[in-house]
C-alpha cells in the first residue's frame, strides 16, 4: 500500500506514526535474538555446558572480532544489490536473514553431549555462523532509516521507536525467559539444557513476527542514485569510509563503552539475583522494573532532543548514569536501593543509546555530503563493527571476572566472586558511561544545526563541492 507524506517547508519527507512504529518493530524483532544471547547464552555456557568461564569469556571475544570483521562483506552487499524491485534494497535482505537468525538462536541455546573440547569447538562455530547472519540482518534493518526520511524530528522518532522495541524485547525477555526455562526444570528444580532451548525457540519465533511488521510496515522513501556505487567495496573502502567520517569515528567510540556497559549489565544480573540477592526468582522483577521503566522513559526522546539537541541530552543522561552506578557499587548491597539505583542507571543509558540510532542516519548522510558518495551499508557495518567490539568487551569484563574471582556454576560463590559480580554490575558501567560523555561532549562536531544545513544541500542535489552525480 503506498505511504502518502506530508513534507516541511525545506521539502523533507515526512513519515506516518504507522510507519515510524513499524520500524521499532524491527529492533523488537532483533532483541529477541541479540539481546537474548548477550544476557543467557554465558549463564548457558557456564552453568549448563559447563564450560569454565574464562574460555567463555574467550569463545566470545573470539567469535564477535570475526563477526566484526565480516560486517563489511554485508555492509557492501546490501549497497551494491542489483535489481531489488519494489521491495527495496534493504528489508527483504533484512526479512530472509532475520528468518536464518532465529534457527540460528536456537541453535547456539542446544549443547549436544560431546566432550568439554567437543562443547567448546560447538559453542564456537555455531556462534560464530550466528554473528554472521546477524550482520545480514542488523546492517539492512540499520541503514532502513536513512532512506525513509532526512527530517530531523522523524529522525528522533524512530530512534524512539527503534530504542523502544529495543527494550521492549528486552522486558518481555528479561521477564519472561526465566521463568520459561524453568519450567521444564528437573523435579528437584536443578535447570537443564531442554528448558533452555524451548525458551529460545518461543523468543526466536517473537523475533521473526518483529521483523515481520518492520517489513510489510515501512518503506525506501528516499530514492539515492546508484550508479557512482556500482562498484563492489573491500576493506580499503570500509577503512576509508571510517577514517574520512569524524562524526562517524566518535558514534563507534561511544558505542564501544555504552552497549558494553548495557551487555555487561544484562549478563550479570541473572548472577547478581542468584547469588549477591540470593534468589533468582527476582531476576524477572528487578529486569520488569528496570527495564519497564525505560521503557516508560523512553518517549521522551523527542522532546528532550528538541528543547536541548541530540549531543547535551546524551551527556547529561551519561552523567546520571554514572552517579546512579556509582553509588550502587558504594552502598551496601540491599534490594529496594538496588533495584532503584540500577533503574535509574539504565534509564541513563537506555535515552542515550536511543538517541544513537538519530547519530547513524546523520553520520550516513554526512558521509555522502563529505565525500559526493552515499554508502548506507557499509557506512553501518562499520557502526555495527562498534557493537560487535562492545559485545565482546562485554563478555570479556564478565567472563574474566567471574573466572578471576574463582566462579564454578552450580557451587556456592566465595565473598571475592560476589564482590566480582557486583563490580561488574556497576562499576564498569558507571565508567563506561564516563568515557562515553567525554567523547560524546569532545570529539562529536556533527550539531543539530549543521546536519540540517546538510540534508537540506542532500535534498537539493548538493554535497560538500558541488552538484551530486547524477
């Protein structure tokens, strides 16, 4: 059905509520299978396959820098597509892999009875293939945006709506995992490996259903001549692509440190309830809580991006996150003021990394005002290579420190490992969201005012030296 747009006075499309919500849907599709393995597939491979923590910390720090290094293969692939019809260039590629990505996920929460080496050579190819397919999915759903709309407040909105589907899959996983897993606990309520996958394969299910509505719901608006495009990108390409685009550089640097800090924090709760509260039943309260009340704030994106701009409402929230973890390391370990401090932390983070999705599409479209040359894809990947660092230093903090304290699963923690657990639950994300507001506040030149100087020349046919080839 064609999408009918109203435009602003500086001809810039804009976008249906539908239509804006329709895109959310994509990354509540995503969370189902992203962020499920970044918050249980350590609690699977560690309590479950058994495999010693600090080589899970390895199978992830491995497995990420390969996927990383073949975002840019997805990255070019989706920008030179020939022949994509009507559909567009980005969401069918999107929906087939999103449709691979949830076999896959199910997959990576199965561990066949092999030998400790037998588990560790599985763990690792199977998410190794998982990392790949899900650049085929994320890069596509990523790059949609800058092609729907160059209007700076529907920009806002569906990072809005992108951040809300984020934790939207993160509640109802956050929630709802558990509980299901243990469901089909033994009867002496030991948790086994089938509660595991049958939890995965109802979240992967959820997540194709996202991705669906993403792609009946939204359009490719903004039509981008290809021709100048044609030819297939390498590596020198992305590189060039990376270190040409200054906005772009400081976007991955603040990416490394604010998803590492909501990753490490997503692991590790499912431990801090079981053993620093001692009851994991309140993993799903504390995660409703906290991750409820993100969601609650979250709509107020736009609104704080109008009245104080992308770049001053993402550091204040930084700071708030920091103070808020902060004290949650300092004081002594108590639920109610847990749970309070840690919803405050992640409500600091969740607005910032929902303002994240606006900085991509700017950053794309000022690489091709810099340059004359649009690049969504690989523009994204190399975004995306950010993401896939901060999940391994994510599973790098966590793994390492639950190793180093001395973590066996299934035994009792000593008062070192607690200690671990809590320092990672806190204390590396309110550092982390320190780094993230000094380059954010420093290194970040691309204002509100200047990228719309600059989709305002976009729209007229113009880049940094000149006409646009046509």
């Amino acid at each position: 059905m064609k999408q009918e747009l109203d435009t602003t006075e500086n001809g810039q499309k804009k976008l249906k509520w539908s239509e804006k919500i329709a895109y959310g849907f994509g990354d509540f599709g995503n969370g189902f299978m992203f962020d499920l393995g970044q918050a249980y597939l350590t609690k699977f491979y560690t309590d479950i396959a058994l495999i010693p923590a600090g080589m899970v910390g390895v199978i992830f720090s491995i497995t990420k820098i390969f996927d990383a290094f073949m975002d840019p293969l997805a990255g070019s692939f989706v920008d030179t597509r020939k022949n994509h019809g009507k559909q567009g260039r980005f969401r069918p590629v999107m929906m087939f892999s999103s449709i691979i990505l949830a076999i896959l996920t199910i997959i990576t929460f199965t561990m066949p009875n092999f030998s400790m080496t037998g588990k560790i050579a599985y763990a690792f190819a199977t998410y190794m293939i998982w990392g790949v397919v899900y650049s085929f999915t994320n890069i596509p759903y990523g790059s949609l945006a800058s092609v729907m709309t160059r209007d700076i407040d529907d920009r806002a909105h569906l990072a809005t709506t992108r951040q809300a589907g984020s934790l939207g899959a993160q509640l109802v996983t956050g929630v709802a995992f558990i509980p299901i897993v243990m469901l089909f606990s033994e009867a002496d309520g030991t948790i086994n490996a089938h509660g595991y996958t049958i939890a995965a394969a109802v979240m992967a299910l959820c997540g194709v259903l996202g991705f669906l509505v993403c792609f009946l719901g939204t359009r490719e608006h903004i039509q981008i001549n290809r021709s100048v495009n044609a030819e297939k990108e390498g590596i020198k390409d992305y590189i060039k692509v990376v270190f040409t685009n200054k906005p772009l550089g400081a976007i991955i640097l603040l990416t490394i440190f604010t998803i590492s800090a909501m990753n490490t924090n997503n692991t590790m709760m499912v431990y801090f309830c079981q053993y620093n509260l001692g009851n994991i039943h309140l993993q799903p309260i504390v995660n409703g809580i906290m991750m409820g009340s993100s969601v609650v704030a979250i709509p107020l994106i736009p609104t704080l991006v109008k009245k104080f701009g992308k770049k001053n409402t993402a550091v204040a929230s930084f700071i708030i996150g920091v103070i808020a973890n902060g004290m949650n390391f300092v004081l002594p370990t108590n639920t109610v003021t847990f749970i309070i401090l840690v919803s405050i932390g992640y409500v600091a983070l969740a607005i910032p990394n929902g303002i994240t999705w606006a900085f991509v599409s700017d950053v794309i479209d000022y690489g091709e005002w810099h340059t004359g040359i649009r690049k969504e894809g690989i523009t994204y990947a190399a975004f995306n290579f950010s993401r896939k660092i901060a999940q391994s230093l994510a599973a790098v903090v966590s793994a390492a420190i639950l190793g180093l304290t001395g973590y066996v699963g299934n035994t009792a923690p000593t008062s070192e490992t607690l200690t671990g657990i809590k320092g990672a639950m806190t204390l590396y994300p309110a550092f982390a969201l320190a780094m993230a507001a000094i380059i954010i506040f420093f290194l970040y030149g691309l204002s509100d005012d200047k990228y719309r100087q600059i989709a305002s020349d976009l729209s007229k046919g113009k880049w940094e030296h000149g006409e646009l080839r046509k």
